[in-house]
C-alpha cells in the first residue's frame, strides 16, 4: 500500500465497507488503503437513495450489532477532502467509531480519529423493485475486495452481508452507478464468477 506523506494533521482515516475500497473509483492518487475487520457492525444493503438523474438504487450500510463483524478497510485520505468524500456518501450520516485493534499506518498516529458513514431512516431500508442494487455498484465492490484481500475477501464480503434478497437491476449495457469503470479482464472475470458461484442473479432483473 502507499505510504501517506506529509504532515499527521492533514489526514483523515475512513473505515470503508463498500466502494470505497476500489481504489479506481477514488481517482486521486493521494489515496492509501489498509484492509481491517470491525467488530460490532453489520453489513447490509439498506441504504436506500434518489441519486438524482441516475435513478433509485439500494447501496451498503453498516449498523452497530455487537455479535457481527465487517470486513473493510481503512481509507486514508487528506482531510482536505472530507467534504467531497460526505458529498459522494449521498444520504449517510459521517460518524466517529472506536476501535481498540488498529492496523499500524505510517505516519497516522495510533489514537487518530476514524469515522465511517452510516445510515438513518428513511435512507435506512429494505432495497426493492422502487430501489434495486445497481449491478454497477455491486461489481465495482467486489472488484475492491478482490483487490484488496483476493478471492477469499470477496467471499467473505457476499457470506457476512445481509440483505441480498434486494433485487438487482441488470444495468451492464449502461451503467449507473457514476464511478462505474471498466474493470481488468481477470478481474471482471472473477466478479461474474462470484455473483454465479453465490446465486445473486436469482434476484436480477
């Protein structure tokens, strides 16, 4: 991973649990990324928002469950641009979370502030026809926890995830999710290879 450079105070530390963790969907090369479990979060599709001219769409959430733990990581980022990163998370609310482990990252200090992005109703709720998984969403967070833990990481991402019942709106031939990329060939190889592995096209349409 890429070391962040530069003094302490100008950085700020994102636990991420979903898109954020493709490093392509960032598109600034300041951006450093560290893989870490959570304990006493949930995962689950249940962040149900208007993303405007794209449409409706049902994206990830997080909500506190002492008994689970969330696979993600910590993204690093200049704290300069926090507030671009609140305006991409449309509709979740930034929130400080506590952690005794912590991945040891250069030049972050170990009792820094982590925040991560959650939800409220009524952003916070089931996915549906109204508000479908958007394929483009879902590929782009598999192809980051491929690339950041391999094959066993994306497993672990669809089997500790909740709420895959959601329907999932097909929208390959014209994506929308904006940060949508076109992905390696053996990367986009491996993510239709887990949706079909799991089962998750029983809910496309």
């Amino acid at each position: 991973m890429k070391k962040p450079s530069g003094r302490r105070s100008e950085f700020v530390v994102i636990f991420g649990y979903g898109s954020l963790l493709n490093q392509r969907t960032h598109r600034r090369p300041d951006i450093s990324i560290y893989p870490f479990r959570l304990t006493g979060w949930q995962r689950e599709w249940g962040h149900c928002v208007d993303s405007g001219g794209a449409g409706k769409v049902c994206a990830l959430t997080i909500r506190p469950n002492r008994r689970a733990e969330v696979s993600g990581a910590f993204v690093v980022d200049l704290r300069a641009n926090l507030r671009d990163l609140d305006e991409r998370e449309q509709g979740y609310r930034r929130v400080r979370i506590f952690s005794r482990a912590r991945p040891s990252i250069p030049n972050i200090p170990a009792n820094a502030t982590i925040f991560t992005y959650t939800s409220d109703p009524p952003e916070f709720r089931p996915g549906s026809r109204e508000f479908p998984i958007w394929r483009s969403y879902l590929e782009c967070v598999l192809a980051g926890f491929l690339d950041v833990g391999g094959k066993t990481a994306a497993r672990d991402f669809v089997v500790t995830t909740r709420g895959w019942e959601s329907p999932i709106l097909d929208d390959r031939t014209a994506p929308k999710y904006m940060r949508a990329t076109s992905l390696p060939a053996g990367i986009q190889t491996d993510v239709d290879a887990l949706i079909q592995e799991h089962g998750l096209e029983r809910t496309q349409f």
